[in-house]
C-alpha cells in the first residue's frame, strides 16, 4: 500500500474515496448512459406483454324464487371464513377446470402455450449440456397447462371475501377472454355442484318416503288396535272413558254429600224450634208450604175476628167459644203440618246418604278400571311415540323433498359466488415498462460504477491512511515522563514563576501577535487589569460557552499547575468541569487526584478500565479529573484515536472539558479531535515571544483559530497555595 507501513494501522480515507469518484464522474457518466441506452434497446426489443383482471365475490346466493323468510335464513347463516375463501382459490387453480377453459378456447393451437414445440437453439444446447430437461419429454396436454399455469396467478384480496383472477399474454384479447372465462366456468361448475347435490337429494329421498309412509300406516294402525283391546277410549281427545267416568262420579258424589249435609241442618233447624216451641214459621222450610201459609191465614182470621168480638161481648159467650175452638184447631193442624214437613227433610238426608253410599261403591269401582287403564296407557304412549316419531320425520322428508326438487332446474341454483369485475381488453402492455427499467439499469450502472472506483482506490492503497501515533508525539511525552521521574516531588515554587502574561483571543497575523505580547510585557502588573491570567481566561470561557477546550504546555509543569487553577476556578464559578490529564508527567494527577494510583486514561486506552471507572472527583474542588493511569503510555497512545468518542460522551455530560496535554504539538491535537471549532489555550506563565509567535503561527496554519494566551499569576498561586 502507498505510503502506509506492513505493521501500522490503517484507516479508510472516506474523501479520497469521493474524490476519486469525483475525478472520474465523466467516466462513470458515460457507463450510465451507456448502461441506460441499452436497457432501453432491450425494452424495446422484447415481446410486450398484457394482464387482464376479473373479480369475484364468494357469498351465498339464493334461488331467485325463494320467499322473504328463506333469504332472511339465507342471510343470516354463517359467512364463509378465510379457509373457505383459500379452498376456493384452489378450485380456480385445479386441474380439471383449467383444461375446460383450454378446451373451450381451444389454446392448443396457439404456439404461445407449447413453446417448446417450436424450439431454439440456445434451448437444444442447454438440453444436450443435460442443464434443462427436454421439454418435449413432457405429453403436449402437459406442456398447455404449465404455460397456462405460468401466466395465470389467482389470489385472495386482502380483507375481503374477492378472489381475483390475472392472466399475462402477448395477445390483449386473449389476456381478458381467459378471465373471464375461467369464472364462467367456475360459476357453472359451483351451480352444476348444486345441481348434483339436489338431484341426489331427490333420489335418495324418494324411496325413503315411501318407506316411512309405510311405517306411519303400521304404527298408527297398532295404536288403534291396542286402544280398543284394553278399552282406552278417548271422550274428548285427551282423556280416556275410564278416567272421564271416575271425574263425573267423584263430582255428583261431591253434589250428594253437601245435599245431605244440606238436609239434615234444615232438619236440626225444624227439631230445634219445634222442641223449644219457639217460632217456626220463619224456616225457609216452614214458610215455604203452601199448607202452612193457608192455615196461618186461617189462623190470622179467625184470631181477628176473636179480637173484635171481645170488646162487645164476654169471654163466655158461645160465639167466643167457637172461635176460640176453631183457633186451637188450627193450631193444632198447623203442628202436624210442620211435623210433615220435617218428615219430608229427614227423608231426603236419608234418600241423599244412600245416594252417596252407592256414588262412593261406583267411585271405587271405576278408580280400580281407571288404575287398570293407567297401566295399559303406558303401552299406549309408546306406541303414540313412535307413531309421531316417524311422522315427524316423514314430514322433513317431505319438505326437503320439495325444496331438492323445486332446484332441480338449472337457473334455480345460482353459484356462492357471482362476477364484480369482469376482465376487459388492455391498451398498455404490463411488461416491459421501458422508463422504469431504464431508471433501474441507470441507477444500478451508476452505483455499480462508483463501487467499482472505490474497490480499486482501497486496493491500491491510495485511501488508506496511517493511524499510529507520531513520533514527536511519543518522544516529547516519553521525554516529559522521564523529567518527571527525575523530580523527587512537585515544586509548587515552579507554578509561581513571576511572568508577564498576555492573551490574544483570535490572532489575525504574526504582527498582531507580537504587538499584543510586547503590550502586555510593558501592561502594569495589577493582577486586575491583567487580562491574560487565569481568572480573565476562566471568563473568556464563561462567556464563550465552549464545550471543549485543549491546553498546551510548552513549558511543562508549571504551565499545567495553571491548567488545574482554571479547572478549579471554573468549578469554584459553578461549571461543571472535567480535566483530562494527557501530559507525561502526569502532573495534573498529582494537584488533583487523592490516590495517585487511580484508573484513568491510558488504562481506557488500553482497555483494562470501564469509562466510568476512570472518572474521580478533585481532592479540593467540585471538578472531575480522568488521571493519567497506570497503563503504558505507548501502547495507550496508539488508541488515542479513539479518544474523541471520550471527548464527545464527556461534552455532553459537562459544561467543559478541558484536556491538559502538556507540550504537545499540533500533531497530536489533530490526533485528539477532528473539530477545528474548539478552544486551544497556550499555558505559559512567563511569555516567551519566540515560543508564542511559533506556535500560535503553527495552530493558525492548521486551522485553530480561537487560541488563547493563558499566564500563572495570582489565581494560580492562591489555587495550588491550597494544595501546598
């Protein structure tokens, strides 16, 4: 591969991938067009084909004579389910109603259903290679219906009870007779089946009838024989002779018995006034004789005149007496007749009980004939039962009998289906659609082009470049780390270094640079007017919203001392911050981290830490620190590609991230993030004019052009003066 080492890692360059497309789009335009004109040449080269459509709608059908009630019961019965409507399917498919419909139309003939027939050469070549069976192997009858059955495609619409039916032919008319002549056929076939089923329905029943009439005759005639031989007579339809006798003598005995309990009180009645010689002419029974009623007036008389008398005459006169003898005599009469009278009442309570004594001897007599009849009613039932029994059933017979038969005509047994749309003659063939297949061959020449330069750009290593670290990088870190050995501890004295600081927010050019730091080398050294140390940098930042920003040192650990002062002054000011110690002595690690032997980048890096476990919180702030690690830095520094998903994980979770990377140059920036959009601060607290100007000249012509100069002053001694 050019210019990329056996041993490095490689990644793929996806702009010299577009530009080496982008170079060749003439070429590849060609191809298309190319590609284009000839699908179009094929388009017009092939038989054009044509598809027709018909519909039908599976449902039951009623015969055209049928009354209300019959299509209501009709209408009512269950639809046919989704098995249904696929069995149907495949009856439009089957064998035998595909031959009818190549019979009737006689496609045999047509050379477009036995293309084998005829041949080719490319066909006979491949059957002698043994790759395609010989098709004339195959009986001519055979080869119609595969053709058939090849062009023809019958499905179910979806959600609906419609099956349709498509056929594809090079003949438009042809395309719509084979539709619609399959449903005609499939119509008939279904109607004919109808037709079948009643005329079998007809013949069965027919002797059946016959047979059961027969036995209606025999049963019903057994019940009328057993019916006289055990006396079981019917009254009125429901109740035997036996029975209806028991119920008249049990209500005239009913009758008898309140007769003579009805006489013998109107006796008691009689009796009671008689013996206690109170008034008896109020009795019913008394007043109800015409006797009695002709002596009491005889009485009331004879007792008037009495009293008319015996104001002019006296008690002894013989006309008193007379009267008075006939008086007596009535009275006496009138006893004997109310004594006759009671006779009569005492004669019929006795005539009354003798009448219920021989009610109560024909009472027990016809319940032993009624107990008997009971008995022979059992045999009865069961004769009746199976008399109706086949009855019933001779009557079903019967009706559907007559239905079978009234559907023995053709037009009286319409199909479960009928025709909704029939299939007509196309204009525009189906196949081939010229400006589709021209679209596609386009598109695919076009994509097929470009993948091809692509292939070839990656195989001659022209878009592959080197991912390794460099080797500045390396060597200044290597560099660094053994200074940092060297050191028996941190100086806190090197953080306080006395300097000028200035800061340039954006450069413009080198002369603007050296203005900037000769004014801010000749600016008093009020901290509050020095615009370039921590505290007017951890503003800027404030205000500049940035998510992230890189920090060089070129000057080594007291540039980095000042890194962690803005990092704690930005958390002080309520940001939440992390800072990401990427420098070689691990410096950072030391001012912030309580165990120095805590995870952190290099192991990530590495792949023997989880992210989450390299994140610590600083020992005297509320900013967050990923240390350096404990993992060998080289072989840490050849992920450090993989670096800038940390850093975008990270921006999202905090307000900055700030990444301490010691004295790095713009190399291993550009290793770090591929944004130029970002914050790079310059850490020098003693301004070097030559160190500045060189490297805000070397960020600038990479791209970075929001730089910012950063010197130690007073907000960094106050800081690590609490470290210390």
């Amino acid at each position: 591969m050019s210019g990329v080492a056996r041993d490095q890692d490689v990644d793929i360059d996806l702009g010299q991938l577009v530009r080496a497309v982008w170079a060749r789009r003439l070429r590849i335009l060609t191809i298309t067009l190319a590609g284009a004109g000839v699908a179009f040449a094929g388009a017009k080269i092939m038989a054009p084909q044509y598809r027709s459509e018909t519909r039908i709608l599976i449902e039951p059908r009623a015969p055209a004579f049928a009354n209300t009630q019959q299509i209501n019961d009709a209408s009512a019965g269950p639809l046919m389910d989704e098995l249904n409507i696929a069995s149907q399917v495949q009856l439009l498919q089957s064998a035998d109603l595909l031959k009818k419909v190549i019979n009737d139309l006689k496609l045999y003939n047509l050379p477009e259903f036995d293309d084998a027939a005829s041949g080719s050469a490319m066909s006979s070549i491949l059957v002698k290679l043994h790759l395609k069976k010989n098709p004339l192997a195959n009986p001519p009858e055979e080869r119609v219906i595969d053709a058939f059955v090849e062009r023809l495609q019958v499905y179910q619409v979806p959600g609906s009870r419609v099956i349709g039916i498509n056929f594809t032919s090079k003949d438009p008319k042809l395309a719509a007779a084979i539709p619609n002549a399959m449903a005609n056929v499939y119509l008939s076939t279904q109607s004919g089946a109808k037709l079948d089923s009643n005329s079998e329905a007809t013949r069965w029943l027919e002797p059946e009838i016959e047979g059961l009439r027969q036995k209606v005759s025999e049963a019903e005639k057994k019940v009328a024989e057993y019916r006289t031989s055990h006396g079981l007579l019917q009254t009125n339809g429901t109740t035997t002779f036996p029975a209806q006798q028991l119920n008249d003598i049990s209500a005239e005995l009913t009758r008898v018995r309140g007769d003579k309990a009805n006489a013998e009180a109107r006796a008691q009645a009689v009796r009671n006034a008689l013996s206690s010689g109170e008034a008896f002419d109020t009795l019913p029974d008394i007043m109800s004789s015409q006797a009695i009623q002709r002596l009491k007036g005889t009485e009331s008389g004879l007792q008037s005149q009495i009293s008319d008398l015996q104001t002019s005459l006296l008690n002894n006169h013989p006309r008193l007496k007379s009267l008075r003898a006939q008086l007596s005599d009535i009275r006496t009469q009138i006893h004997q007749e109310t004594q006759k009278i009671l006779a009569s009442i005492e004669n019929e309570s006795k005539v009354a009980d003798l009448r219920a004594n021989e009610l109560e001897r024909q009472s027990d007599t016809a319940q032993a004939n009624s107990a008997r009849a009971g008995e022979d009613e059992v045999g009865l039932n069961a004769l009746e039962r199976e008399a109706n029994a086949q009855r019933q059933l001779l009557e079903t017979y019967l009706v559907r009998y007559r239905e079978a038969a009234s559907r023995a005509d053709s037009n009286s047994s319409p199909a479960d289906a009928r025709i909704v749309s029939k299939a007509i003659e196309p204009v525009d063939p189906y196949f081939p659609k010229a400006v589709p297949i021209v679209v596609v061959a386009a598109v695919a020449t076009l994509i097929m082009s470009a993948i091809v330069i692509m292939l070839s750009e990656l195989f001659s290593g022209r878009a592959l470049r080197p991912t390794d670290a460099a080797p500045e990088t390396i060597e200044a870190e290597a560099v660094a780390e053994e200074k940092h050995v060297s050191q028996a501890a941190p100086t806190v004295a090197a953080a306080k270094k006395p300097v000028q600081p200035s800061m340039l927010a954006v450069v413009a050019d080198e002369e603007d640079v050296i203005e900037d730091v000769k004014a801010a080398e000749e600016a008093p050294e009020d901290e509050d007017e020095n615009e370039f140390s921590v505290a007017s940098v951890a503003d800027y930042l404030t205000g500049s919203r940035a998510p992230l920003a890189i920090a060089i040192s070129p000057t080594g650990d007291n540039g980095s001392a000042a890194t962690v002062s803005l990092t704690r002054m930005l958390a002080d000011a309520g940001r939440r911050v992390i800072l990401i110690d990427m420098t070689g002595s691990g410096y950072p690690t030391e001012l912030m981290a309580e165990d120095q032997a805590a995870l952190g980048v290099t192991d990530l890096l590495c792949g023997e830490a989880a992210f989450g476990d390299t994140i610590h919180g600083d020992r005297l702030s509320d900013a967050h620190l990923i240390p350096q690690g404990q993992s060998d830095v080289r072989r840490a520094m050849r992920g450090v590609d993989r670096l800038s998903l940390l850093l975008d994980a990270l921006a999202a979770a905090y307000d900055l991230v700030v990444v301490e990377c010691g004295s790095a140059d713009v190399a291993g920036v550009s290793r770090l993030t591929r944004s130029r959009d970002i914050e790079i601060i310059l850490s020098l607290p003693e301004v070097e004019e030559t160190i500045f100007v060189a490297l805000m000249t070397e960020f600038q012509a990479a791209g970075y052009e929001r730089v910012v100069l950063m010197s130690g002053g007073e907000g960094a001694e106050q800081t690590l003066g609490r470290a210390a």
